[in-house]
C-alpha cells in the first residue's frame, strides 16, 4: 500500500512535466509564426530583402510546415511519438541558430524552411502524445484546455516580445530566444515523455502514399501563398492549384488500396473527427482576419507601434487564458464539447461583428477593448474542437490524427491569408482609387475581410449544428458511469 500510496505523486509530477513539454513545444511553433510577422520591416532593412523576397521569410515556414503534418504524424506512429517530438525540437532550435546568425536573405529562408520542418516533426505529434498520456477523462480535458490556450494566446505574446525584442535588441533575438526553450524543453522531455516504440515502418511504409501526400500539400499551399502574387485566375494559380488537387487525389485513391496505407481511411468515419476538422478551416481562416488584420489597423491606420500593437491585444491573450485554463474543461464536461463549441461560435461571430463597424479614428476603450474580451470566445471553442477533433483516434493512430487536425489548422490559416488579405487589398485600391484616405481605404478594407471571417463562422456555426448532431445516448447507469466527459457526444452516443 505504501508503495502504490508513495508511486502517485511522482507520476503526477511527471505527467505535469510531460504536459509542460508539449505546451512548450506548441509554443515555440506559435510563436515564432506571430514573433517573426513584427520584426519583418526590421529584417528587410538589415539584410536588404526585396518585398518579394520578405514574403519568403513566412512562406518557406509555412510550405515546409503544412505539407509534412500529416507525414510526420503517421511516422510518429510508426517509428515513435516521442522520437519524433525530440527530432523535431533538435531541428528547431539547430534552425533557429541558424536564422539568428543569418546574413543573407538565403541563408535566412533556408533556415526558416528548416523551423519549418522542425516544427511539424514536433508539433504532429504532440496531440497524440497529450490523448495516450492523460487517459482519464477530466484531466484530458485539463490537458486539452493547456495546450488550447498555448495555441491561441502564444499569437498574442509573440507579437508582445517581437517587438519588445526588435525595439530593444535587434531582430536576431526573435530566434536566438528560441535557444533556451528548445534545450531545456529536451532536457526535460528525455525523462519525462512516455517511451512508445511504434509500430514499426513495416505498417504503413507506403513510399508513394508519402511522395503523393508530400507533393501534394506543399504544392497546394506554394498556390495559395502566391495568389497575391498571381491573382485567383492567374495561369499559374490554376495549374498548380489543378495539380496539387490530382496528387491529393491520387493519394487518397493510393490509401484506399495499398497494402499498408500510410494513413488509413478508417479514420474519417467518425463523424466527430470528420466535422471537427472541417469546422476549424473555416474557424482559422476567419480568424486570421483578428490575429493578423486588427494589429494591421492598429499599426497602419491609427498608428500604434509593435510594442503598443502588442500591448493593446494582450487583454485577449488573458481571457482566453482564463476561459481555456479555468472553466472550459468543467464546462466540456458538464455540457459536452458540441455545445460549448457552439457558443464559442456565437462569441467569435460577435468578435468579428463588432469589428466590421470599427471606425478610423477609433477609441481603444469603446471601440477595441470589447473586441478583445469577446475573444473569450477563443478559450472555449478551441479546447472543444481539440476534444473533437481527437476523439474518434485509436491509439494506434493517435500520430495520424495529431497529424491530421495540425494540417488542417494550417490549410486554414494558409487559405484565411490568401483570401482575406487579398480581399482586403483590393477594397483597399478601389476606395483610394475613389478618393479616399489611406487611413479610409485601408480600414473600409478590414471591414471587408471582417465581413467574410464572419460569414466563415456563421458557416462553421452551421456545421457544428448539423455534422456534429447526435443521438443522445440512453441515460443508463452504466454509459453514465463509463462515459469519457472528455469524449464527443458522438463518441459516446
């Protein structure tokens, strides 16, 4: 008894580090996404990029990131979780000394596209690694809200130490702070992760399904990085746009019928799963429009600086940390994750609903502080839709679907940055065409990009409703009792 008694503390503890671990790897991977958005002028000065050249510094993330998510989960599968997470930190933090030290716009964008890789090796998995450790019901659910609120507030901070660090240091901190993290987060993840062997390349080793995948998610994330560039209709958008969609095609064909799929089809028939991914492309591309757009306005029309930008969106970073962090795992467990994502919803449609109206000349207290406390709304959707989004995995798959819910956060962002940047900018050019001030055109084109993150939610909203609609299961004793609050409606039912 004393044995057993003395053993539950430390696994405790060693849970509370592991978990630790995959916050601060999530972290890493968020931040440097917003940290690197505040000190790009700086950069472009320092080592002479052209305003082409600038966009690669987030480009090569951001096609190395999205296109090797789903590959890195499966691999984590088969070759181990924890494997993985390490190679991926490693990688990382290598890059990151690599982009600090940096004097070149090559060496830079080489080294970015590396983060790239080292991010998704890391971040695939974590997921994953979070739902086989935290096996009971309501500290998954804790576990989940930590790792939610990582990813939603770490936008919000990096932009606060991006220019704090720009204004006060230079912009090679922004990835010489990535140094630190990255070794204490492996020293602490050798010790404390769970050990898990995998399953061995033998199950899933489908070269082609790999190459298929690869290609075809890269390709289509170049295509919409570059439809500024290239215009919707532009040829090289829908050549490339048209073969990206064949390889992913042919790859879902290929998994259909090889004799060990690298990512087997089973997974998309929970519905759970299935809806949840979906929601969130559309929840992350009309986010984007908040993460992105409102520092614009802020910076652009009433003349904030990076620091001040900062600053001015950190109330939303803390009421998405008090929501995520304090109520929402008791809430997903009392209610259930479907209706607390719907609400949520209703929050983020608020958020952006207010900000359509936002005028130029607008007063923080009045016109911007409601916004950020609706972003409360944050902390309750995320941890949800994490919920759902996991919960039709097998252990056994537990990598692949890590996988699957990262890449489709990212082909969110990627498609919220293609649309309602561009949307924005053409608003934009026909009201200075029409006379207008910057300041006017630039806001009257916010107000557009607002508009439609708002119609994506409303559509979100829709799809939560209907897809993630299920029975109730029957009120018997022994569901009661075996039920996982942390398990979807569907799940249970």
């Amino acid at each position: 008894m004393s044995v057993i008694a003395s053993s539950k503390p430390a696994l405790s503890r060693s849970r509370r580090l592991a978990l630790g671990v995959i916050a601060t790897g999530m972290l890493m991977v968020v931040l440097d996404g917003s940290i690197v958005t505040v000190a790009m002028p700086a950069i472009q000065d320092d080592l002479g990029f052209s305003p082409v050249g600038l966009s690669w510094v987030v480009n090569a993330y951001l096609i190395a990131f999205g296109s090797l998510l789903l590959l890195a989960g499966r691999l984590g599968d088969l070759i181990g979780r924890k494997r993985m997470f390490l190679a991926g930190v490693a990688v990382f933090t290598a890059a990151s000394l690599l982009a600090a030290a940096a004097t070149s716009p090559a060496v830079l964008i080489a080294a970015r596209f590396l983060q790239g890789i080292g991010s998704a090796m890391a971040s695939a998995v974590s997921l994953g690694i979070l739902v086989t450790l935290f096996t009971e019901p309501r500290e998954r659910a804790k576990a989940i809200a930590v790792f939610s609120f990582t990813g939603a507030a770490g936008a919000s901070i990096g932009q606060v130490l991006g220019g704090v660090l720009t204004d006060a240091l230079n912009w090679h901190w922004i990835f010489f702070i990535n140094l630190p993290i990255g070794l204490a987060a492996l020293a602490v993840a050798v010790p404390v992760l769970p050990a898990d062997r995998g399953l061995g390349l033998a199950a899933g080793a489908d070269v082609i399904g790999a190459l298929l995948v690869t290609a075809g998610l890269m390709l289509g994330i170049y295509t919409v990085v570059k439809v500024e560039e290239y215009g919707w209709t532009g040829a090289p958008t829908l050549g490339f746009g048209a073969l990206s969609l064949l390889l992913l095609a042919a790859f879902i064909a290929r998994q259909a019928t090889a004799r060990t799929p690298l990512m087997p089809l089973r997974i998309f028939r929970s519905r759970s799963v299935v809806g949840a991914n979906l929601i969130q492309v559309l929840m992350v591309a009309a986010l984007f429009s908040f993460q992105i757009l409102v520092a614009l306005y802020l910076q652009k029309v009433l003349g904030y600086g990076a620091a001040k930008t900062g600053l001015a969106m950190l109330p939303a970073a803390a009421v998405i940390g008090a929501v995520s962090l304090g109520v929402s795992a008791r809430l997903n467990a009392r209610f259930g994750e479907r209706k607390v994502l719907l609400t949520g919803i209703v929050l983020l449609i608020g958020t952006l609903g207010l900000l359509i109206r936002v005028p130029v000349h607008a007063n923080y207290l009045t016109d911007l502080l409601p916004v950020m406390l609706l972003a409360a709304g944050f902390g309750l959707a995320l941890p949800a839709l994490t919920t759902l989004g996991m919960s039709g995995a097998k252990e056994d798959d537990a990598g692949l679907a890590s996988g699957l819910f990262n890449t489709t956060q990212q082909i969110g962002m990627s498609l919220g940055v293609a649309v309602l940047s561009t949307l924005a900018a053409s608003r934009s050019d026909g009201l200075l065409a029409r006379g207008k001030s910057r300041a006017e055109a630039l806001t009257g084109g916010y107000h557009l990009a607002f508009t439609v993150g708002t119609g994506l939610l409303v559509a979100a909203f829709v799809v939560a409703f209907t897809v993630l609609a299920q029975p109730a299961p029957k009120p018997t004793a022994t569901v009661r009792k075996n039920a996982d609050p942390a398990a979807s409606p569907a799940t249970v039912a």
